[in-house]
C-alpha cells in the first residue's frame, strides 16, 4: 500500500474552470459551472477544485456545494463528482489513491467549518471503490438507490451508425413517426420555455415523482453558458398548434444529458419521445459532443421509460451510491 500519496484541492476561478473543463471526460450536469450557479437560488454556494496529484499533476475537477444551517454549521454537497481530465481517463485512481482524495476533502471540510457532508461521488460500483470510502472515514446510505444510466459514444460515430446501432424495435417505431411528417422544433423563447416546463410542473405534481425543480430548469435554461447550454425539442399535434411532447436537454463540456420529458397521448401516437431523442442524439453528435447521457436509469427507473432508454442500445453504468461524514462540533 502507499502511504505517500497526497492530494491538494487547488480552487481555481471561472477561467481555470472553463479551461479545465474543456479536458475533462464524460462531464456532466451536477459538476458544471452553470449548475454550481443555477444553485445558488436553493441557497447553496459553490466551491470549485482542480485537482492535483503528489507530482503536482492536474487530474481533474471537482465541484462542492456549501451552505449554512442555523444552529447546526456548515454542510456540503458533491454530486458526480470528481471527474477526471481525458488525458487520465485510462489511469484513474486506484483504491489507495481514491482513499487518499476523500480524506484531503475531510481535512478541507474541517478547514472551512463545515461539519457535515453528502457525496454521491462519480465512482464505479466496485469494491475498491466502496473500500476507499469506507477507509477514509464515510458511511454508506443503503436506502438511496445509487446513481446509475446508459451513455452512447458519439465518438467516431456517425448518424448512419448510431441509426443502425438502435435496437431493431426500437428503430421500427422511430420510422413509423418519421413517417407522419410530425412537426418538430427546437425552443429558444423564454416564455415557450415557461410553457414547457410548467407542463413539467404539473405532470410531477399528477404523477407524485420528483426529479428536477421547475425553478432549477428556468435558472439553469437563463444561464446557458460555455460549461451548460440548455436544448429544448418540442413536437406539435396535427394541426400543429398544440404541443404533443417536448424534452429538455443539456450540454455541458463533452457530453449531452437527457434531463426532462413529457408527451400526451397524441404524442405518444406520434412516437413523439422517439422523434425527440433522437433529434437529440442527431444534434449533439452534429455539435462534436463525445457522449450522450440517456439521463438516469437504475432499478427504479419504471419499467416503461427503462425499455424505452435501454433501446438506444447505449452502455449502461451504476456508481457507487451515497455516503456521508460528520464531525462534531
């Protein structure tokens, strides 16, 4: 075992962190710039980390959520975090290594006061990851499901490709909506985009799923910056007046994520979900991204949107799941 590996948590500003970011592989949406931002209207405040090694090399960002509770202190947040640069991407830390990173963030914690942390770090669900965790001093949640999803490589992969790699049922019913010429469009207005995700709103509410807040949607749909860009499809019914389906999808650095959608039952006769993935999937390789994230799918994922996700026939992941540490005051 190594002793002798040490990590500093170097804080960088927003120019760092838009250089940094454009190395890093399978970025996603919790670790991004414009997230830490679209944050700070639940009252969290975001710290950002570059990552270096005993050798000084850079390794790879991380993002932590903080915020103040009466009586109690500080607490914080990592969610998918740390990702790792790409130059790093077939060297990413073993269990000593891991072990170490969690225990520089533990002194951190105490060196800013904070006295509680929530993490669902971005680790495979292996158990030297669970071991490292464990040995630096975290708790395992057992009642949280762990992350997991389906990631499809645009990387030197063309539409033709992509389009023949869908499962067979799956590219059948795309062609049958291809078929009926339905209308679809990509949003930019705000107030469309009010529209939209007060639909969201409203099926949550109908439905009693949780999920992303229509407050986190708009702030993140107003900020739109280099590190998180919102792209919004809708479809229209047949006198193409009326929305029919519509799904929110972020960029942010590599990788495109599938965050919300919605459709009615004349979408759902249009094959409206189908059209508007894949226009998704069609845009995102057109923009040179790397990865598309099919947007969360575990065991609890209904039955319903897990067939329709898998049949993009991406490779799925799971993470480690949720760990905590306390100190006392």
């Amino acid at each position: 075992m190594n002793n002798n590996i040490l990590w500093l948590l170097k804080e960088v500003d927003r120019n760092s962190w838009d250089f940094y970011w454009s190395q890093a592989n399978f970025s996603n949406l919790m670790q991004s710039w414009g997230y830490g931002e679209a944050k700070k209207c639940q009252g969290w405040k975001p710290f950002r980390f570059v990552l270096l090694d005993n050798f000084g090399v850079e390794r790879g960002l991380l993002q932590i959520l903080a915020k103040e509770v009466s009586f109690f202190g500080g607490i914080i947040r990592i969610n998918r975090g740390p990702i790792w640069f790409k130059s790093d991407v077939n060297n990413k830390p073993d269990e000593d290594e891991l072990c170490e990173l969690w225990r520089a963030i533990r002194r951190h914690m105490l060196s800013k006061r904070w006295w509680f942390i929530s993490c669902a770090p971005e680790c495979p669900q292996i158990a030297e990851s669970e071991r490292a965790l464990l040995r630096a001093g975290y708790r395992f949640v057992k009642k949280k499901i762990p992350y997991g999803s389906s990631k499809l490589s645009l990387i030197d992969n063309d539409n033709d490709f992509l389009f023949m790699n869908l499962k067979k049922k799956w590219r059948n019913i795309l062609r049958k909506g291809q078929k009926l010429g339905i209308t679809l469009t990509e949003i930019t207005g705000k107030d469309k985009i009010r529209e939209l995700v007060s639909i969201h709103e409203n099926h949550q509410k109908i439905k009693n799923f949780g999920g992303i807040s229509s407050n986190l949607l708009h702030n993140m749909f107003n900020i739109n910056s280099s590190s998180l860009q919102m792209r919004v499809y809708q479809t229209l019914d047949t006198d193409s007046t009326q929305t029919s389906g519509f799904i929110f999808i972020t960029y942010t650095g590599d990788t495109a994520t599938y965050l919300v959608g919605w459709s009615n039952e004349i979408g759902r006769a249009q094959q409206a979900n189908y059209l508007l993935i894949w226009k998704a999937i069609e845009d995102a390789n057109k923009a040179g991204l790397s990865w598309f994230d099919l947007g969360g799918l575990n065991e609890n994922t209904p039955k319903g949107v897990a067939h329709f996700k898998n049949g993009v026939n991406a490779k799925s992941f799971q993470n480690i799941g949720e760990y905590w540490s306390f100190f006392s005051i």
